[in-house]
C-alpha cells in the first residue's frame, strides 16, 4: 500500500511538479482553497478543499495522511479586507497546520524555507518569516525535517521566471547593489529528489539541511547566463544608485509581478544566501548547475503541470473582513489569561463607554444598553494555548451565522496572535473601512502596548 502525502500548497510551483513527478509512488491528498474537478488523469491524487485559516478545516483535510509537504507562502487574500501582514498571516497558518497535524497523527512534515545567512542575523523581513514558520512545524510531537532553499530553477519557478522576464524585456539593464549577492540556486529536479528522499526517512526527522547547487553565482551572473542562452545581447551592468524602493517598482513592472510577490524577495537579497555543507545533501554529489538547470526550464518541452478546473465556487458573503495582529507577550501569558483580560481592558480603554455583560459563554459588548457585538465562547474547541469565539450577534454584525475571534499563543508563547475571520459588517462598506475597521486597528495595538507593560497576576 503506497504512503498518503498531503500537499498544502499543492497548486503552486513545487506542488504541482511533484504531484506530477511522484503521483504514481504515493497516494497525493492535494490541499486547494477552491474546490477542483477531478478526472481520470489525475489517478493518485485526490482533490481536498481546505480552509487553512480554519483549524477545523486543516484538520478534515489532514485525515488520512501519513506524511504532509508543506509549501504555504504569502497567500492572496480570501476576503474583501485583508488587516494583516504576509509573517503574521504565515504564522497563524502554520499553527494552524500543526496542530492539525498532530491530531491527525502525522509521521512527519517536510517544509520548504529559505536559507538563511550565516553572518548576518538581522535577517530581512521574509527570510524571518520563513524561519518562524519553520519553528512553529517543529513545535509538536510530528517530526519536522526543513529543506531551506536559495533560487529553485525550474519551469514556472517565480523567482527563475522574474530573471527571464527581464532578461527578455530589456536590452539595457542597469543592475542595483544586490544583484552582486551570491546565491546557490539549485534546480527544480534536484530539489524534488532531495523531498523525495525526506519523506519517511527518519534519519532526517527534526533537523535542517541547507540545500543548494554546486555553485555560488551572483544575481548579475544568472541575468548574464539567461541572456546568452536565449542568445540575447544584453548590456548588463551593476550601479550603486538605485534605491530599494527603485528596485522593487522596476522589476515588478518589467517582469509582470506584484510588488507583494516582489517586495519580499528583493528585501531578502541583500544578504548572501549561500548553502551550508550539511549529511544530506551528500546523497546528491552531481547537483545541476546553475546553466543546466536553466537551459532545462527555457527549452525543456515538457509543459508546466496544469491544474484541475475550478469547480463552480459557491455563492458567499461578498464583504468579508479578516483581520490577523501579531501582540506582544513578554509575561507569556496564556491565551486564556488574554482572552479573559482583553474583556475586561476593553471597557477601560472606551472609558466605561462600552460594558461588557457575560452570561453563560456569551458575552455582549453594548454602548448604552445597545448590543453592538456578542461573542459565543467554544469550549470544546478552545484550551491554554487558542481561545476560540463565535460572533453570533449585535448591530455592527450582519452574518450571525458566520465568523469567529480566536487568540492564540505563537512561538513559545512570545506573541499572541488575535484574529478575527470571516466577519460580515453592517455598516456600509466604505462606511466601515474608514471607521470600524480602522478602530479595530487602533484598538488591538493599544491593547498591544497594554500587554507590554502588564504585569501577570
């Protein structure tokens, strides 16, 4: 009987080649937000919908697997209002996914982060994130094995991509500083062996292992490859005067991507991300070069594995808010402790203004006897460490069906992370953007600073 692998990030770069690559040795659970049609084709692989920001959700579509690949990175937006950053949004997930992992009994979880820098630790804002993910998959009893990659090469890779682009587009390049970074990219192929070779194999359980090419190449360097195996005439040369803010802008504009896909990536490589000799990869003395690798993704004809169809998404609730803040916990509260005490320093901070009135496990919050909001607590899904809650009523709520408040410990309990999803609100929307939800915001960092300064009792 083959190994059940589920796939979280299953409809992106790595995940389809591997679904394509290996659907034939393992059984594939493939996790997509969207629901997705099926066909005789895909034999070895079964379509899961899944909401990762659900734990419930992580959990239904974890059942049944052996092993999890997980790929999750800076996810688009699900609603209408997204109030958070791409490290907060990414650490919530990963919790989710863990916890979901460890209740469904997984063998293991192989993660693909970035490398980091060895000598410099104020590491950019996406590299931390990658490495606080990968600390959160490590936090349960499953056994984590972190594959931390540089530039994987491959046919629609977005990084590999973004050089080819502009490589294609422009004759002239005048190249900022951090293209003089030197990278270890190492190819598509290499890297879905190396997954391969993770998987079950417990001689590799809770460890990382920087995994790269043979060779450390300078951005410049991989523009100058691609340039003249394309057989284009490029001048190609390195300035010190563009700005990263520059930089971001230009090649989000000539390589067709999003400045929040870009902006990250461009932060990151400021540093010098090269791969540490490590056990592993010493299975794979003969790793592609960085030219074989990216003659491969240019003229391969192999085709970019297609997804499924999208099966008619259902109707839902159009103005969605998810709102997801990162709150200091120096005192190392649990979320317990916070959830209880957020109750009780909110009328405070309105000055007496706004009450809160408990009864049983639903807790009103009113201004002048009239109920704004009401929250039903969820006991059975709730413990130390996630304080979960029902928004079931009150005039700023329009779905009393529909969305949850949850805080939760992160990292050791270094941070709370306060969350609130799928929340449908009354007031007309432009209405609420500048007014409700803003106060939101305001409101989670001061009680941020609170959290700061309290002394637990």
């Amino acid at each position: 009987m083959k190994e059940k692998v589920a796939i979280a990030g299953a409809t992106g770069f790595i995940g389809r080649w591997f679904i394509k690559q290996y659907k034939h040795k393992y059984d594939i659970i493939a996790l997509s937000r969207r629901q997705m049609q099926t066909s005789q084709d895909e034999d070895g692989v079964e379509w899961r919908q899944v909401e990762l920001y659900s734990l419930s959700s992580t959990e239904a579509a974890l059942q049944g697997a052996d092993y999890a690949i997980y790929l999750v990175h800076s996810m688009q937006p699900s609603t209408r209002l997204n109030q958070g950053s791409f490290d907060d949004t990414d650490l919530l997930l990963a919790d989710n996914f863990v916890r979901s992992a460890e209740k469904n009994g997984l063998k293991q979880i192989i993660f693909l982060g970035g490398i980091l820098p060895s000598k410099d630790y104020s590491f950019s804002r996406h590299l931390r994130s990658r490495y606080e993910v990968e600390q959160t998959l490590s936090s349960s009893s499953v056994p984590l094995t972190a594959l931390r990659a540089g530039v994987i090469v491959g046919p629609g890779g977005s990084s590999f991509s973004i050089i080819e682009k502009l490589v294609r587009r422009l004759p002239v390049m005048l190249c900022p500083k951090w293209t003089l970074s030197r990278s270890q990219p190492i190819s598509l192929q290499d890297t879905l062996r190396v997954i391969d070779f993770c998987l079950g194999n417990e001689n590799y359980y809770n460890d990382a292992f920087d995994i790269g090419g043979p060779e450390a190449i300078t951005y410049i360097d991989m523009m100058r490859t691609v340039a003249r195996l394309l057989g284009k005439n490029r001048f190609i040369k390195p300035v010190p005067v563009f700005s990263l803010g520059l930089s971001k802008l230009w090649v989000a504009t000539f390589a067709d991507s999003s400045t929040t896909l870009v902006s990250p990536l461009i932060e990151s490589l400021r540093h010098e991300l090269l791969a540490r000799p490590n056990r592993l990869m010493e299975h794979f003395p003969d790793p592609d070069s960085f030219e074989v690798a990216a003659r491969r993704a240019l003229f391969d004809k192999e085709e970019v594995p297609r997804l499924p169809a999208n099966e008619k998404p259902p109707q839902t609730e159009r103005n969605t808010v998810r709102s997801v803040q990162r709150l200091p916990n120096p005192e190392g509260c649990s979320a317990v402790w916070v959830a209880r005490r957020y109750q009780t320093w909110l009328p405070r901070f309105f000055r007496y203004l706004l009450r809160v009135k408990q009864k049983e496990e639903v807790s009103t919050f009113s201004i002048a006897g009239i109920p704004l909001l009401q929250l039903q607590f969820i006991k059975d899904r709730s413990d130390l460490d996630r304080q979960l809650f029902y928004i079931i009523g009150g005039r700023l709520v329009k779905r009393r069906d529909y969305g949850w408040l949850e805080f939760r410990t992160v990292l050791e309990g270094r941070y709370i992370i306060a969350a609130i999803h799928e929340f449908v609100p009354t007031l007309p929307w432009f209405v609420y953007v500048v007014s409700q939800a803003l106060a939101h915001l305001i409101v989670m960092h001061q009680f941020g600073r609170y959290l700061e300064k309290v002394e637990r009792s």
